[in-house]
C-alpha cells in the first residue's frame, strides 16, 4: 500500500498543470493582452500630424469596466508614448493624474467622454502655455481641440464596442458596436504604420484583413462602409496617403459585390482591386511589400473557420424566429384544445359513476317500508308494532348495528331476544340478513363509485399539469428576463445572464449571472441577498432565498446565482406518546414529514386496541397514506382508497382513526381531513380555535365519507393534535378542554416537546386517562425573516431620527 505522497508522478504532470491554468484563464490573458497591445498603439496614434488623443480614452474604459487591467493599459500606453518622446510621456502623466483625481465626484462619472476631453484641454493648455510663454499659436490652440474632440469621439466608441468584462464572450453584437469596433481598429492601425514584419506590414494586413471578413458577414453594404471608414482614418492620420483611399473603397466594394463566391470570391475581388490600380496609377505605393501584406491577410482570411463569424453575421442575417413561434403557437392552441376535451370527457364519466342514491324522506306513508315483511304478514304485528310499543324497533336497530361487527356474540344476544319475543323467527332473521347484505352491496358499489370518480378528477389534474409544465417548456420566458432585466439595469446592478427556468408561483426558479466580487468586502452572496433578492420579491410579490451560489471560470470568472421560492413560514413540532394499560406495545402511530419545501404533512393514527396488532394497523395506514401523497394524490382521494384497501379486509376486524393534516408554509394554512379522529386545536393569541369531523375510522363502514376543512395561519400559532385517549370518556368535553386551553396558555412560550409534555401530564395527573393509548402532537408556526432588510426612504415621508446613547 502506497501513499499519495509517495507515488511518483510523470515528468510532464506540471507542464500539463500548468497548460491546464493557462486553458482556464485564457479569457483574462486574451483580454490583457488586448489592452496592453490596443494601449501601445493607440498612445502613438498620431492623426493631423500633431494630436496624439487616444491613450487617455483607453484607460477612462479601463477604469471604468476593466479595473484588473488597468497595470496593462498603463504598461502599454506608457511605453507607446516613450516612442514618440519624453515629453509626451509627461504629458499623458498629467492627463492621467487629473482624470484620476476628479473622477472621484459622482457628477464627472456622469459623462466620460467630456470628461476626458476636459482632462486634456486643461493639461494640454497649461502645457502650450508654459513651453510657448504665455503664447500657444493659434494652430496649436486648435490642434489641442482637435485632440479633446477626438478623444471625446474615442472614448464613446470604445464605451460602446466593449461591454461590461462579463458581456465581452456572451454580449450580443449589433451595428452600433461592430462600427465603432471598425473604428477603433482603424485608428489602432494608424499606430502601426512603422511596423513591418519582413516584407509585411503589419498595418496594411490587419485592414486587408478586417475588409475581407467585413465582406463575408455582412455582403456588398457592410464591406463597401467598413472600407471608406478605414480609408478616411487612414487618410487623416497621413495626409501623404490619401491616395489609398480609392484603393480602399474599391476592395471593400468589389470584395463585397463577389461574397456570393464565398470566401474564394472575396479573395480574388480583393486582390483584382490592387492589381487594376498597380496598372493604372504608378504614383500609388503599391510595391512587392504590399502584394506581400495582402497575400498574408488573404492566407489568414482562408484559415479563420467561418462558425467563428456567426455572431456577427446573425447581425445582419437574423434567423426568422416567426415560423417558429407560430409552430409553437399552433402547438400550444393544439394542447389547450386536447386539454379541453379530456377534462369534458373527464367530467363527464365523474358524474356518470358517481351518482347518489335519490334521498326519501321518511313519512308516515313510507314507513311501513321498513317494516320487514314478515311482521306486516304476521297476526301479531299490532302486539309488536302498535302505539307505543318499540321494543321490536329498538331490537331490529341493535341487530342492524351489530350485523356488520366481525365478532358473533353480541349479535347472537341480540338474536337471543328477537326470537323469545317473535314466533317467526326463523323468516324474520332470513329477511333481515337478505336486505343488510343488500344494504352491504349498495354502500359499497356507492363508494366504489365515488372512489373512480375522485381517480377520475386526480388523472385530470395532473394531466393538466403535465400539460402546463410542456407550454412551459415550449414558452420562453422573454418578457419575464426582460423585466427583471430592465430593473436590474434601472438600479445600477450589472449582470450578463438571466434565465427563468420555473414562473409558477411558490416553485420559480431564477439563474442569475454577475460579475465577480469587485471589491474585499463583497462577498459570493452579498450582491444576491443585499440588492438581486429585494428586487425579485418586490416584481414577483413572494419571498425568495439563494438556493446555490457558485463561481465559475469559464469562460470568465463569474457568479452563477441560483434564486428559488422561499417559504414564508417555519414549522417546529414535538411529538410525546404513551402506551395505556401498561402495555409495551401502543396502538398510536405518527408522522411528519415535508411532500416539497412549502408543504408538510402530518398523519396521526390510532389502532382499535392497545396491543401489538393495534400498532401494526395504524402503521400501516400511516404507510399506505404516505405513499399516496408522496405519488401526488389528492388527499380525499388518497383517504377513499385507504378506506376502500382496508374494508378488502373481510372478517377481519381491522380499522384506524386518521388524522391527516396539511400545513401550506408558503400561504400559511391548515388543511385538516379526519376519519374518526379528535379534534384539532389552534391557540392564536387570546383565541383557541377547534377543527373537528363526524366521520368514521378508515375500514370501519361500507360506505365512508370525508370532508376538508381549513384555517388561515399566523405567525405564532400553536396546533395541537392528538388521539383520544388523552381524554377521559367519563368527564364532560368541556370541562377537559378548559385543562388543555389553560395548559397552552401557561407554557405556550415554551418548544414543541415541552408543551406536549405538560398537555400529557396534566390530563393524566387531572383525570387519570390512562387505560387508552395517548399520543400529543404540538406544532409551532412563525414568519420566516431575514436576517437584515432593506428600506427606500421616500422624499415625502422622510423622518429623522435622533439616536441618543
């Protein structure tokens, strides 16, 4: 067995680590690399023969968007000037030093290109003034506003081609931006005329270069406007060569009329311009050098893969997206309708199977209809059945009671009296069994009925749902992301990304990407609780937590910032349980537990008896109902089919209270379904407040019936739920509920399991309840709140407030 440490590792293992760190910074080296070299060049940009303007606009982006690269754009401008001279260095000093120190003031932030133009007005004037003793010419006064102007243009141009650092890869490329990108790669060139790489000039190829590509994403318009804008810098910049600018304009032109060829076009309608001019004007500069630079930007022209240009092509050939958003139109009016006819066909089998019995009324006309027979033919039915005789009545309903009991004997004592009163016993009892069985049949084909209807109604809802959730899929959510987009924007918060992955309320999910943490004291969560999350609660009228935060690499390092529905209310419980009668084993059973993040479920069961068997049948319907909520059935459904489950019983005597309860933590309400289980009790401030039901145990009857009833919550309630052996059948319900409304008022500050504590030990010490099974189950409700909150003070209802120590 070897160690990490000990185990030898390739040679070539920190060379690929280190190629690994390069692959995953290759984004910031680019962008380095960029300033460093952009800012060297455009520092020696001479245009007029005398304004040097562009270095300042440089560093004002940089300062701005790009504060890691400033040490780059320093370097590059620095030396750049250095090639032109001392002084000019000095000179870009001084603007440098000034720019810093009033772009301190919010209001010069404001407007960057005036800003730097003033910077270098001032510095520029102060400089003349000094070098000319009070007394610039008149022709130097203008070149320095040539040169404010200039780099007034420069730094608008530049604002716009180069986004935000994160929008840089994903920001979408338009006109405005690819023209000013034209431009400020024309006005780079011009600081590239000395640059010669053999017989290629680095300059020339770059703009043969830039009107190729121009040609093959944009055609004929683009090339022929890319061209003269190049020409005219260039021009500008020397006044010597403005003899090339008809040279430029006709490549642009003829490269873009051939872009049908595609790129073998272009390229020969490039190269077909110089070699019509190197034949028809001989003043031109069009020698072995030049030929030369054009056949290198031509070979790099070929080796650029032309997936690369895409982005830029959608600019001026956008995709027709009408198509496919009519597609999804048709599809989604398709699935409405589908929608709509299964829910009809849904409604309608519901009320075909579940049809109830026509009620009668019980008249005196009627009533002979429950007399059996065999008494109405019989010579003594006055003796049994006249005024004021009930004996034979209140018989026949015990016997009707205890017919459906599994155990035999109280129904054969109950025989035992029918027949020493009727001497026709034998066809009394025959009828009576014919038309309990009857009865039998009839309640359990009804709620058979009903049972299919509610399976009926739960396939619609959650075929609907599935539908819903395939429009959500086939939707975008566009005027969502653009509205949180413009709010986001409104408020100064930059982001490069945002995708609405869920809109349904109390399950939306929002991505959210931002920049990196610009300053120490940010954190990877700061920008998201203090700024993003205040704006999505205020739009979507919700709370909402950062369910993820990471940071990502690539391609840049950013924020990835996971929003998800929060709840608006926490849940805390305590459960206390006792065995009666001295028994190890207790017939109570309970659970809790949450279906998603806003809803928890709550069962609670008692066991006919206090033994083992007692437990096991409410366990298992605690299984049995946990396993249709969490297979997302309807909860008056679910209660049928468990009933339904344990009447397959037979003669076993097998049933259980239920006392099922669903707390809704994102609205903050109680849905409570019982089945002969105690009431539920909710202490609110001074009130308390009882949620009972008369319905049967689960398995107890034929037939079976359930009703939902439901509270609004506030924070601070109290909910108590229990089984019945915490009270005492021999003590008025009242006088017991006084006990448990006075214990939750002395201890209800104290935690769940505490409360359940005392509620057990009081109502056992007070009314001895303990030959039963006791369970108490105690949940706390409160608001969830944030740890810090934010607040926008109006102008009309500002307030101060005096702090005093």
């Amino acid at each position: 067995m070897k160690l990490i440490d000990n185990v030898a590792r390739p040679v070539g293992e920190p060379i690929r680590l280190y190629f690994e760190t390069l692959s995953k910074r290759r984004l910031h080296i680019f962008i380095a690399g960029l300033f460093l070299v952009g800012s060297f060049f455009l520092a020696q940009a001479v245009l007029f023969d005398t304004a040097v303007p562009f270095f300042l606009p440089v560093w004002a982006l940089a300062r701005a968007r790009y504060r890691k690269y400033l040490m780059w754009v320093f370097i590059g401008g620095m030396c750049g000037s250095a090639f032109l001279g001392l002084g000019q260095a000095v000179i870009h000093l001084l603007q440098l030093a000034l720019f810093n120190a009033v772009t301190k003031y919010a209001f010069m932030r404001k407007s960057m290109p005036l800003t730097v133009a003033g910077s270098i007005i001032v510095v520029q004037m102060l400089w003349q003034f000094l070098m000319h003793m009070g007394q610039p010419p008149v022709h130097t006064q203008l070149s320095i506003g040539f040169e404010a102007v200039l780099a007034a243009l420069m730094t608008f141009f530049l604002f716009i081609a180069f986004p935000a650092a994160d929008r840089i890869y994903f920001g979408k490329w338009t006109p405005e931006r690819l023209g000013a990108a034209c431009i400020i790669g024309a006005m780079a060139t011009t600081g590239m005329g000395a640059v010669m790489i053999g017989h290629v000039s680095v300059a020339g190829a770059l703009i043969h270069l830039a009107i190729l590509l121009a040609a093959l994403v944009g055609g004929l318009p683009f090339s022929t406007t890319v061209a003269m804008i190049i020409a005219a810098i260039v021009g500008i910049a020397e006044l010597s060569f403005t003899g090339m600018m008809a040279v430029y304009g006709m490549t642009g032109f003829f490269a873009g009329a051939l872009s049908r060829f595609k790129k073998i076009g272009i390229a020969l309608g490039g190269v077909s311009v110089s070699l019509f001019f190197l034949l028809y004007d001989l003043t031109l500069p069009l020698d072995n050098s030049h030929f030369f630079t054009i056949g290198v930007a031509t070979l790099i022209f070929f080796l650029i893969p032309s997936k690369k240009l895409e982005p830029i092509r959608q600019v001026f050939h956008p995709e027709n997206t009408e198509v496919t958003e009519k597609r999804h139109k048709w599809l989604s009016d398709r699935l409405d309708e589908q929608l709509s006819d299964f829910r009809q066909f849904s409604e309608f089998m519901s009320t075909l199977v579940s049809g109830r019995f026509p009620a009668t009324e019980k008249s005196d006309a009627s009533a002979l209809q429950d007399i059996p027979k065999t008494c109405q033919s019989c010579f003594r039915y006055a003796k049994c059945w006249g005024d004021g005789n009930h004996d034979m009545a209140q018989l026949l309903q015990d016997w009707e009671t205890t017919y459906s009991m599994t155990t035999k004997a109280p129904r054969h004592r109950v025989e035992e009296k029918i027949n020493y009163k009727c001497i026709r016993f034998n066809g009394l009892i025959t009828e009576l069994e014919e038309q309990s069985a009857s009865r039998l049949l009839t309640g359990q084909l009804q709620h058979g009925r009903k049972m299919l209807a509610l399976q009926l109604r739960d396939m619609s809802t959650h075929l609907d749902k599935i539908m819903h959730e395939i429009k959500e899929d086939l939707s975008v959510y566009k005027p969502a992301e653009e509205e949180l987009a413009n709010r986001l924007e409104k408020l100064g918060i930059e982001y490069f990304q945002i995708d609405v992955l869920a809109g349904e309320r109390g399950s939306r999910r929002v991505v959210c990407c931002i920049p990196e943490k610009r300053s120490d004291f940010e954190t990877d969560t700061t920008v998201a609780e203090r700024l993003i999350l205040p704006v999505l609660e205020e739009m979507y009228e919700e709370p909402f937590q950062v369910a993820k935060s990471l940071v990502k690499q690539e391609p840049f390092p950013h924020l990835q910032l996971t929003f998800t529905s929060a709840v608006r209310f926490s849940l805390d419980y305590g459960i206390v349980a006792a065995a009666g009668g001295g028994t190890f084993h207790a017939g109570d059973a309970y659970e809790v537990f949450p279906l998603h993040d806003g809803l928890t479920a709550v069962l609670l069961s008692d066991g006919m008896g206090k033994d083992l068997n007692a437990y096991r049948e409410s366990r298992k319907v605690i299984r049995l109902m946990r396993e249709c909520l969490n297979r997302k059935m309807d909860p008056e459904t679910a209660m049928h089919t468990l009933h339904y489950m344990m009447s397959l019983n037979g003669l076993d005597d097998m049933y259980a209270t239920l006392d099922l309860a669903l707390v809704d933590l994102q609205d903050g309400r109680l849905w409570s379904w019982k089945a002969g289980s105690m009431s539920t009790y909710i202490k609110r401030g001074e009130d308390f407040l009882r949620m009972d039901s008369k319905s049967v145990p689960v398995g107890f009857l034929p037939s079976f019936s359930v009703e939902a009833k439901n509270e609004q919550l506030k924070s601070g309630d109290i909910i108590v739920m229990m089984t019945d052996g915490v009270f005492n059948g021999d003590v008025s319900l009242e006088e017991q509920e006084k006990t448990l409304y006075s214990t939750l008022e002395r201890y209800g500050s104290y935690n769940c399991d505490k409360i359940a504590e005392r509620i057990m030990n009081n109502m056992e010490m007070k009314y001895q309840a303990v030959s039963d099974d006791r369970t108490v189950l105690v949940m706390k409700v409160e608001h969830v709140l944030p740890s810090w909150s934010s607040f926008r003070p109006s102008s009309q209802s500002r307030k101060f407030v005096k702090m005093t120590g």
